[in-house]
C-alpha cells in the first residue's frame, strides 16, 4: 500500500526539472549540478504538537513544510532545486493526504523545486523536508561577514506568526479579521527567495528569522563579532499586531518564532540598492537600525535604552 501512497500522491510532485537524472522511484535520486556551483542543503522537521496543532489544515501543512526549508536556502543567497520529503503518518487518511500534497505542489511550483524521493512510514505525524539548492562558487551569503558601522534590515513583519499561533491556541484575543490575518501569517509563510538571491553582492550577512528577531539577530551578530542598536520605533510592527497588542506589539515582534523572514547587514552605501531590490521584488524591508563595535544588542525608544528578556524559541528549555 506504500507503494501505491507514493506513486498516487507524491509523484510528478513539483516542478519538472531537466537537472533530474532519476526522480522518485529508485533507491536514491540522480541529480546534475551545474558546474561552478555549491550545492546547498538544509533540512527542517514539523513535529506535531511542537510546530502545529493538532487538526491543523493538511493543506497549510505541505505549504509551511518546504516553506520553512526555502527560507533557510533563501538566507544563503541561493536558488532552490531538489525536496526530500519524509511523512510519518498516524494512519491513511487520502483526503489529508491530497490536501497535503496539494500544498506542497503549489509551493513547489512557484519555486521550481521538484520532488525527487522521500519516505512514508507509520507513526506520530511528523514531516521532515531535505532541500537542496545551488548558488556561485563563493557566492553564498553567510551569517558571518557584519561589520560596525553597517545598517541592520528585517524584511516582512516578524511578530505575526507568533501571534497567529497564539490566537489558534486562544491565547491571544483579536477580532475576527486580525486573527484571520494573523493565523494566515503562521500557516502560510512566505520564503524570501527573490530578496535572498538579489542580496548577493549587497548584504554582508545574512540569517532566516525562525526562531524570533532578537535571538536570529544575535547569532549574525555573534558569528559576526559586532554589537547592534535597534530603534524600536523603526521596527516595521503590522496594522494586525499593533491592533492586538497596542503599545507593547514590539515585544512580540522582537520575541515571536515561525517568521520565515530575512534578517540581514549591509553597508550604509548600498541602501539605496536595497531599497530598489525590495521594491522590485515586492519585498517590504526595513532598517531597524546599526552595527556597532562590542557585542549584544542594546534597544533603544527615543533614546532611551529599553530593558528586554527575550525568550523566543528552544526546543529544549523547560
């Protein structure tokens, strides 16, 4: 029954791409990379009960699975390729199973990335994705590279998830149009892909937001060697958080996990550049603030340095 599951649901998945030798089916994939290329990978699991709910939307679920991974391969600059995927599933379930690979396949397809093999098995529902992408040999953007003196960009609204998911486990009370909004934003992110590719030759350092702005911006700048300063009224808090949270949204931008955004440095003379590349790939992006010598962050609200314990996200805290 394996067998008919994968053949029925899973191939032809994505986009079809003449750099695959052998796609599904096989022991392993074949596939061709381009020469004066780095191949890059990652690989990212959804657990649920840790990452979703449970009866979470099978659709979002195959949306948010590649997803996740092609922020990670927007971070490094790159163009994505080739999914692994690997399903555990508590039982057969072919509606679930149809909604979830139609998710994935819409993603997929507007990304050009085919599926090329993978694993069902039996047990608690979980997903796990390996992609693989390619970029130019020494083009890659890397979390290290930041220098003092250099500008500190967001793109997107980072908050939002969080809250999205806050308000499905009613912990969060908002109108019914502000939760929609926001749970949107948590079951359908979106990977910066255009953004992270034209960041080559303009960022100097680069992260995926996952596990909430303050602790993503801090490891840049810890592999970096810098400090920053972040003005809290630059940070680009959206209509929805504002209007559930008021006053104190910025704390849940700053803190809040499953943003799927870009965080990156740059220097001064290439915002210009970075204010066009935004504009033309429809990518909101802001400064929040700079580069700094020493290490940390220090946050500041018409220059008054603001106290902040940020938690976000950790698998294994307490």
């Amino acid at each position: 029954m394996e067998s008919q599951l994968i053949e029925r649901f899973f191939c032809g998945l994505g986009a079809a791409r003449a750099d695959v030798v052998l796609g599904i089916g096989d022991d392993a994939a074949l596939v061709r990379v381009p020469e004066n290329a780095e191949l890059v990978l990652t690989t990212d699991v959804l657990v649920e009960g840790v990452h979703f709910l449970p009866g979470a939307p099978a659709r979002s679920l195959g949306h948010r699975a590649l997803a996740v991974n092609l922020s990670d391969i927007a971070a490094m600059g790159a163009t994505p390729t080739w999914a692994l995927l690997a399903l555990n599933l508590p039982q057969v379930d072919e509606g679930w199973l149809q909604a979830f690979a139609a998710g994935f396949d819409a993603l997929a397809l507007r990304h050009e990335v085919a599926l090329v093999g993978g694993n069902l098995s039996r047990g608690t529902l979980s997903i796990a994705v390996q992609m693989a992408g390619v970029v130019a040999r020494g083009a890659a953007l890397r979390r290290a590279g930041a220098r003092a003196g250099e500008a500190l960009f967001v793109s997107g609204n980072p908050g939002d998830a969080a809250a999205g998911l806050k308000h499905l486990r009613g912990q969060l009370a908002a109108t019914p149009q502000v939760g929609a909004y926001l749970q949107q934003r948590f079951e359908y992110p979106e990977p910066r892909l255009a953004l992270g590719a034209g960041l080559r030759g303009l960022a100097s350092a680069c992260i995926d937001v996952s596990d909430g702005l303050y602790a993503d911006a801090q490891r840049l700048l810890l592999a970096s060697g810098c400090g920053a300063r972040i003005d809290i009224e630059r940070l680009p808090v959206s209509w929805a958080l504002r209007q559930a949270l008021g006053e104190s949204a910025w704390r849940q931008l700053l803190d809040g996990a499953e943003d799927y955004e870009l965080c990156f440095s740059a220097p001064e003379s290439h915002a210009a550049a970075i204010e066009a590349l935004a504009a033309h790939t429809g990518t909101p992006v802001c400064r929040i603030g700079t580069l700094v010598a020493g290490a940390g962050i220090e946050l500041k609200s018409n220059n008054t340095v603001m106290q902040f314990s940020p938690l976000g996200f950790d698998h294994f805290r307490d």
